[in-house]
C-alpha cells in the first residue's frame, strides 16, 4: 500500500464477507482530572484545542506524514479537474461534452470541483457559520448532542472499531447527521443552538441532495448505461445521506499529526463543502500529495469506495487526507451518501464485458466494517478485488 508508507499503520485482520471483527473494541476516551460528566465525553480533540494542553501520543505519528518531502517546500497544487453542473444538467447546452470531461476526470482523478452546482453562496456560508458558532458554546451545550460510544450520529470522536490499540488517532471533532430520508433523521442529535442551526442544515442538505440525485444521474450517463437511475438506485432502496461536519484545530506539529488519516471513502459519493479560507485536504495522485484549492463556492466530489465497485472500476475512489494548520482552524462539512446496510455492492453488469473483466467480488455493505478499515488505513476495494 504506497499511500501508508511513512506511517505506523497495523495489521488488521481480513474480515471474510465484511463480518464483524468477534471483539469489536470500542475505546472510551477519557480525562484525567475532569468530573466524570465530562470524563464520559468523546469531545477531547475539541479541549485540548481549548486548553492548550500537550497533546496525547496516540494522536502523534512516529515518522514525519511527508518522509521524503523537504519541508520548506509546500506540496504542489492539484489540477482538479473543473465541472460545471449547470452544463451538465442542461441538455442543450451540449451535455456530451461535459459528460465525457465527468468521465475522463473520475476514472483518472476520481474527484472534481463542481462549480454552478445550484447552492447559493450565502446558504454554504450559512452552514460554515452555523457550525462555527456551535463550536463555540460551551462544553456543556455541545455535549448535549453528543453520540453515543458505539453509534453514528452526534458530536465527538469516532468510536474505535479495530482491535488495534496503536492506531493513530485523528486530531478531528465531528458532528455528524443523517439527513435523508426525513423519517431517519435522528433528531435528539440536532443541535437546538445556534437557533438556525436545524433550519440552515435542513435547507442545504435538501438542496445536496438534488445535487447528489443529478449527480448520480450524469454519472451513470457518462458511461452511456441505459438505466441512468442505476447508481441512484442503491441510495433509493434504503440508503441514506449524511451530513458531517468536521473541525480541525490549530496543531504546532502539523508534519507529526493528522487531521484525517489518508483514505478513500466508503461512501457512493461525498461532496465536500471546504473552508472557505484554510486549506487542508491533500489528494494523493501518482504516488504524490496534492494539495485541493479552495475554489470559491465550488464543492468538491469524490468517488466513494461503493461507486468504484458498482462501475466496475470506471471511477476510481480517490485516497485523500486532511492535514493541519499550525495556527489556524479549520472547518468543512461533508454530505455522504451509503446503500442500506447489508446491501450487496457489485459491479453493474452492464459494466463487465470482455474486454473489461468483472473486477470486484459482491460485497455486503457493513458500516462498522467500513470504519474498520478506513482506522486500519485498509480499503474495501482492495479487499475484494478479483
Ligand atoms: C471526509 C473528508 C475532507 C475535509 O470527511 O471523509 O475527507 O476537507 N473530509 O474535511
Ligand atoms: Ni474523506
């Protein structure tokens, strides 16, 4: 695996048919010197930063995250590649063209910057603000939309789902929410302060998700499938959408920790709503680290790891970390769309021919698995590529 090399990355164990490891550990993070209301709190990556205390090993890697890279030298920018929505969502306009631009930069990049996608400016910045005043209550109103330790949705850490005790943590804070469909948003987790926060996020996240059903659609066209409904499908039988904001503190040692480890994702597909002034997300092409520019009011798209299995490889899930700022925060929120769980991912069979051989293996979608694999710097589709 060249993108974990540098890193302490640790064995963990193939888990046949996406089953569950027998001992899933799940690690309670927790404080010394604190009331054992706050002890119980996921929330730790969020106090260091307040508190400005040292931070733990287990956030700290052994080896500098760029061994071979000189330091006083910024990694270069990425060329993402461009995609202008509204040509691809008006036909006459000359769909063909931006189709086949789609196409080309998925199977190459596997990301893009979508750019006219039909979210208004001001609501992205609403979203930012919103979570940055949420940020910034104190510690007790913010716990009061905590996760639990072993669920998805709320405020803190991930839970901790491999059973090796050496991984490296991410030095990120999370809230994260299902969005669609409506009758699985679990509501208890929605923050109540800022008094819009509810609002905004109900707002973008239903202007998303026509983005994301277009989206889809342009994608299945893009590779002439009949169907253009058939990636679409496997988030309209039983899927869901979330939403996930993210916030990366300040960090003095940013070449010894992460914000996020390097990953593809799980997802059929993310877009990512970036910080609007601090950079951080790295995209790793030709075995070299780019770094994604802010494109104002552009969102990025990324291939999830569920769609390059289901396109027989055509879109490739791109690996992508997140690094830190030595003196500034950093903020972004992801929109993720996953199939149901247990669902069976395959390649499309009108994608398999023979002259492009069926690459992947039918595999259950499993959530917790996923994690799994994103914490053991594993990815799914290695694990079941033919
Ligand atoms: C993610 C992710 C990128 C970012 O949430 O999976 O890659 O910029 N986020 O925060
Ligand atoms: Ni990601």
């Amino acid at each position: 695996m060249p993108y974990t090399s540098g890193f302490v990355i640790h064995p963990f164990a193939p888990l046949p048919e996406f089953q569950l490891p027998l001992a899933v550990h799940i690690v309670h993070l927790s404080f010394p010197n604190t009331s054992s209301a706050i002890a119980k709190t996921m929330d730790s990556v969020h106090e260091i930063a307040i508190t400005g205390q040292n931070l733990p090993a287990k956030y700290i890697y052994t080896d500098s995250i760029n061994p071979s890279q000189d330091p006083s030298i910024p990694l270069p920018l990425l060329e993402i590649p461009v995609i202008d929505f509204n040509r691809l969502a008006t036909p006459s306009i000359g769909t063909g063209e931006e189709l086949e631009r789609l196409r080309s930069a998925l199977s190459s990049y596997g990301c893009v910057m979508v750019t006219n996608h039909r979210v208004a400016s001001s609501l992205m910045d609403r979203v930012r603000l919103v979570f940055k005043q949420f940020l910034a209550l104190p510690m007790e109103e913010r716990l009061k939309w905590q996760k639990e330790v072993d669920g998805f949705d709320g405020y803190g850490s991930d839970m901790i789902v491999t059973k090796d005790v050496a991984v490296v943590h991410d030095f990120t804070a999370r809230l994260r929410l299902i969005t669609w469909p409506e009758d699985r948003r679990q509501m208890k987790y929605w923050p109540e302060k800022p008094h819009d926060f509810r609002e905004v996020l109900d707002e973008y996240s239903s202007k998303l998700r026509v983005l994301h059903d277009a989206t889809l659609k342009a994608m299945a066209r893009s590779l002439n499938l009949e169907d253009d409904s058939t990636f679409l499908k496997v988030i309209r039988e039983g899927g869901t959408i979330s939403s996930r904001f993210n916030f990366y503190p300040p960090c003095p040692t940013p070449d010894r920790v992460l914000g996020l480890k390097p990953h593809s994702d799980g997802t059929v597909i993310t877009f990512v709503l970036q910080d609007r002034e601090v950079e951080g997300l790295q995209v790793l092409k030709d075995e070299q680290w780019f770094r994604v520019p802010i494109v104002a009011d552009g969102l990025v798209l990324n291939v999830g790891d569920q769609l390059e299995i289901m396109s027989n490889g055509e879109f490739k899930s791109p690996i992508h970390r997140v690094v830190l700022n030595p003196k500034k925060e950093r903020i972004s929120m992801a929109t993720l769309s996953f199939p149901q769980e247990g669902k069976q991912i395959e390649p499309f069979e009108g994608l398999v021919s023979r002259e492009r051989p069926r690459l992947y293996r039918q595999v259950k979608y499993n959530g917790v698995a996923q994690l799994g694999y994103y914490q053991s710097g594993k990815r799914v589709t290695d694990e079941v590529r033919i």
